[in-house]
C-alpha cells in the first residue's frame, strides 16, 4: 500500500513517520523549496508529546524541550505577580511533560527521522483526481504522483480542501495580532524555568523557555486586520502598544531582534466534520485550523497522524473505509478544541472587556487547580489518554 503525503509541515510530516512505522510505503511532497515555519516556536502539551514518543522521538524531542516547571500571570502595567504555581499536579496526573521546542528544530527532527532526502521539496500540489482505485497528484510543474491514497497536510490555506468539501471555506480573523520570536533567556524579564504571562487590556506578553538558555516570547495585540507590516517598525510598535507597562516587558521590547520576529493576524476555521472524500483525507490544519490560544493545533495534527495510522492499521475492511473510520475518530475531538481556542482567544483578547476583567480578578484567587484542571481534561481527551 503506497501513501501520497502533501505538506512536509508538522502534520505532514509526523503522519508519514506514522504510516511508515505501520508499514505503508509513503511519498513526501512540499511546495517550498525550503522549509520557513511561520512563528518561533511552538508548545507541545503531553498529548503531542505522547504521539511523538509513540513514534519514536521521545529522546530527540526532551534535547529541544525547555523546562516549564511553573506557571504565572502578572499585571501587565504594575507587573505584580497575580498568581504562580508549579505544573507537577499536571505532569503527575497526565504522566507526561509538555515540551516548548523551537519549531525549526521540531521541524528538522521530524524531517530527519523520515529521512530529509526523501522528502520532496519544491513540488506544489495543484490537483487531485481518483481513479477507481487510486489518486493522482498533479503538480505546478506538471509531474504527477500515484498511490492507493493520499493525505493533505496542505495546511490551513489548503487547496485540497475545497476538493474534499467540494466548496471553499473563508478563514475568520480572531481579531488579533501576534508577534513572536526567541531571546536569550534574562532572569531579569522572568524566571528561566517558568511559562510567564503579562496581561491587561486585552493584550498579552507570554515567554516560555525552549532548550539552548532561550525564551520563546511573543506578544498579542487586538487589532484590525490588514495593517501594514514593516520589519523596521516592530519594536516602535510594540513600545506603543505597550507604553505605560511594567519594567520586563520594556526589557523585553528592547531585548528583541526585529529581523527574526514574526507577525501573525491570527485566523481560525469554523469547525466542519468531512475530513474525507474516497481516498483523500484531510489532516493537521487543513482539517482543522485553530486559534493558538491554547496551543493546540500542531498536537491536533500529531494526534490526527496516530490515529490514522493506527485505524489503517487496525482494520481490514478497505482504504476508504478506514479513512472514514479516521475522521469519525478526529472530528469531535478537534472540532472541541478550536471551539476551546476560540472561546480561550475571546476571554484573553478582551471580545467583552467585563469578561475579561473578571478573568484577571479570578487569577488573583487561582491556586492552579482550575488552569491545570482544565488543560488536564484537554490533554487527556487525546488519542493516548
Ligand atoms: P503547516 O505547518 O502549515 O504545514 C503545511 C505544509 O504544507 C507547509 O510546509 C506548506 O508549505 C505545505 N503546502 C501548502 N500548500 C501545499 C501544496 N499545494 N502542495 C504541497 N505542499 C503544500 N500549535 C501547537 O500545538 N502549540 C502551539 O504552541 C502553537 N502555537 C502557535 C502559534 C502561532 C502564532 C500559530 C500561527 C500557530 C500555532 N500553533 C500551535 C498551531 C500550529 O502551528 C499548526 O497547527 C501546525 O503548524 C499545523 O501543521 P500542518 O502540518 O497541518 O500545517
């Protein structure tokens, strides 16, 4: 059996390990000639974690993961801290670490454990058709490729969506922007081994540590969409918009390298439940796209690439089949947690500011065990428990 895998993303990409290690024979196919992942890093909350343990990089993956030992929010303007707490309770209760990598590392471990020669680079997908027993994939420079069936991990502006869904679907912005990118880890902005939050008007200034004595930052502005982005303008704008807030989040503007920061307009999808059509199965962001707002979306597609192995694996009643059985699997686990992302997105971006007041009062009273609480049930709502 021979897989078409589109998209050499983190979806993509931890798929094809995934269908390989169940003994399908797998193509890769990346439109980019090289790989520039959009944003610094990424959390990988146990759930990931434990799909890609499953597959074979627990040891490669805890070399890139920073050490989140504690939690804590402060008041963006005064800085006082509005509560901290350890994450042992979660780790203890999921029995798993979450992992903050910097993605272009994630990206080069799950690329070297498929073999990075095989993956094929430069190859835009811009066609899908089936025949009665297989698909065809045509690309922008007039090749094509052939397999029993194929997975798009095309990402959130996939084209192979609308092929599935026979219709396309508009992204909704979330009403914010974000900037993130990675410093030298300075005690003076926050602790080395904390995930800590500035926040206060809607806005929010995170830092979480990755491996190699760096912070993962980034900031969130609610905003319009479509204003202008200039490189030269990054830090003037992040002094702007966060004039009047406390010491470390000046500390942190001035400590930030414009040519490596990015900025997102952030979007999401409406959830929708085809995944699948015949021998074609969405998968990642291009199945489900999310707001990051809980960090959930590259897990969503590590979780999504297990459990479609394993259903291919474990089931003898034909592809299509169990491409079906896949997407009854995936559905309302990820229609759950974008809808979770959104309605986290509206709370910390200030959608109802008296809302969002009434979130910075309950920090000052959060002991940790309804934040852990609530991402304990997140976590063990995936695939392996
Ligand atoms: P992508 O990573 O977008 O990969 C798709 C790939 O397909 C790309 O390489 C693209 O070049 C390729 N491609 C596109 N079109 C074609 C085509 N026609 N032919 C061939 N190839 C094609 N998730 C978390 O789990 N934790 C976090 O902390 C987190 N933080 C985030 C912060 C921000 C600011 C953002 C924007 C997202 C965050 N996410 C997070 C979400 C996460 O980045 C995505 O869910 C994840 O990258 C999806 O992986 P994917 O492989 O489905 O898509």
């Amino acid at each position: 059996m021979k897989a078409i895998v589109i998209g050499g993303g983190i979806g993509g990409m931890s798929s094809a390990i995934a269908l390989e290690k169940s003994g399908i024979d797998v193509e890769v196919f990346e439109a980019v000639k090289e790989m520039k992942p959009v944003g610094a890093a990424i959390s990988i909350w146990p759930n990931g974690v434990k799909c890609l343990n499953a597959l074979g990089m627990k040891t490669a993956l805890r070399e890139l993961g920073g050490n989140m030992a504690y939690m804590a929010y402060h008041d963006g303007t005064t800085g006082a801290p509005l509560t901290r707490f350890s994450m042992a309770p979660l780790v203890q209760q999921v029995g798993e670490y979450p992992c903050p990598v910097a993605r272009a590392e994630l990206q080069a471990m799950l690329i070297d454990t498929f073999g990075r020669e095989r993956v094929q680079f430069g190859k835009r997908v811009i066609q899908v058709e089936q025949t009665g027993s297989g698909v065809i994939a045509t690309f922008s420079d007039n090749t094509q490729a052939t397999g029993d069936f194929l997975i798009a991990a095309d990402g959130t502006h996939s084209v192979i969506r609308e092929y599935v869904l026979e219709q396309k679907l508009e992204r909704r912005y979330a009403g914010y922007v974000n900037w993130n990118g990675l410093v030298t880890i300075d005690e003076k902005i926050a602790p080395a081994d904390q995930w800590t939050t500035f926040v206060g008007d809607g806005k929010r200034v995170s830092l979480m540590p990755v491996s190699g004595n760096r912070f993962y930052f980034f900031f969130d502005v609610p905003l319009p969409k479509g204003l202008p982005q200039d490189r030269s303008t990054v830090k003037a704008d992040l002094t702007g918009y966060f004039q009047g807030w406390a010491e470390p989040v000046q500390q942190l503007i001035a400590a930030i390298n414009p040519d490596t920061t990015n900025r997102v307009e952030i979007h999401d999808i409406e959830p929708f439940s085809r995944f699948v059509k015949g021998r074609v199965a969405l998968l990642g962001d291009a199945a489900h796209s999310t707001t990051p707002d809980i960090g959930q979306g590259g897990c969503a597609a590590m979780e999504d690439a297990v459990v479609l192995a394993s259903t291919l694996a474990s089931h003898s009643l034909g592809i299509e089949d169990a491409l079906l059985r896949y997407q009854a699997r995936r559905v309302e686990r990820v229609k759950d947690l974008v809808l979770k992302a959104r309605k986290r997105c509206d709370v910390t971006h200030a959608r109802d500011p008296a809302i969002t007041a009434e979130w910075y009062d309950s920090l000052k009273s959060e002991t940790g065990e309804r934040v852990l609480a609530g991402m304990c049930e997140t976590i063990e709502g995936g695939p392996l428990g």
